[in-house]
C-alpha cells in the first residue's frame, strides 16, 4: 500500500511542475479584407388595368386609369422608357380588344385624352418616366378610346377583352 501511494505522488508532481513551466501566450495577426459592392440600374415595373363602358350608337367613349403602370427605379437618374404592343390581334394603328363569341371591338391607348397613340416608336409613341424612385414609384396613366362603332361594326353585348404588353427598357 505504501509503494502505491508513492506512484501517485510522483505521477502528481510530474503533472504539475509540467504545467508550470508552459506559459500559454496568445497572438495575434490581422489581414484586411476588401469590399466592393456594385450597384446596378433595377427598375420595378408593374401593370394594371384600364376599362371603359361603352354604347353603341352613343358616340365615342374615352376612359383611364391614371395608375395603369407604375414604374420604380434606382438610382433615380435612370430614364427609362415603355413600348407598348399590338395587343393579341389588331395593330397599334388599331387594337381589337375580342370577345368568347369571336366577335371584335376596336379601340386604342393613349397617352392622355384625345393624344397620342401608345406604341413602340415607330408606330404610336412611348412613354418616357422620369423621376420614379424605389421611394416614390411613378404612376403612369394609359387612357382607353373605343370610336363610335356604329355605323361600322354590329357588336354583340358582352366583355371584349385584349392584353397589350408594355415593355420597360432601362
């Protein structure tokens, strides 16, 4: 019993003079790391709706909706600007907005009451949108003007409908 209490002894005092002698000494290094971020021009854009109620034989009807598109940008110095399309059928000189009995409508947008025909540059105008901003997105009114169709056209009573793709480029 003795001899074991010898063994243990010696076995502690080698483990702490072993510890005594270590100084545990932290460094330190530093290193620089570059950042570069890049911002590119975006622009949100977005579309709606634009509808009119219209009367055969009671003469022309022009409708709008003053928030048809809405446009955001960043940075604000970018100028973009929006083409419009044919629409399904039809043309930009003349859009046909169709109903489920294959029946046609005539009608076009414009850029206010009685201006000018939304198009693609070449037929119609585009919309140049400046000062939109991620903040503060810019609305862009379209105006719908179906003519008076009656001396030319026989509608049928029901909903004509069409899709123009407006085009942002930015």
């Amino acid at each position: 019993m003795k001899l074991m209490n010898k063994i243990a002894t010696a076995t502690l005092a080698a483990s702490v003079l072993a510890g005594a002698g270590v100084v545990d000494a932290a460094t330190t290094a530093t290193a620089n790391i570059a950042v570069s971020v890049t911002v590119q021009s975006n622009c949100l854009f977005t579309g709606g709706a634009v509808a009119a109620t219209y009367v055969p034989g009671a003469g022309a009807v022009t409708a709008n909706n003053a928030s048809a598109l809405t446009v955001a940008c960043s940075p604000d110095t970018v100028t973009p600007s929006i083409s419009f399309g044919a629409g399904l059928t039809g043309t930009i000189a003349q859009r046909l907005a169709t109903t489920t009995g294959g029946g046609s409508l005539q009608y076009n947008l414009y850029t206010a009451a009685g201006g000018s025909i939304l198009g693609n540059g070449t037929t119609g105008v585009t919309v140049a949108v400046t000062g939109s901003t991620i903040a503060a997105p810019k609305a862009v009114p379209v105006y719908i003007t179906v003519p008076d169709n009656a001396t030319n056209q026989v509608l049928a009573a029901g909903t004509y409908t069409d899709t123009v793709v407006a085009t942002l480029t930015f």
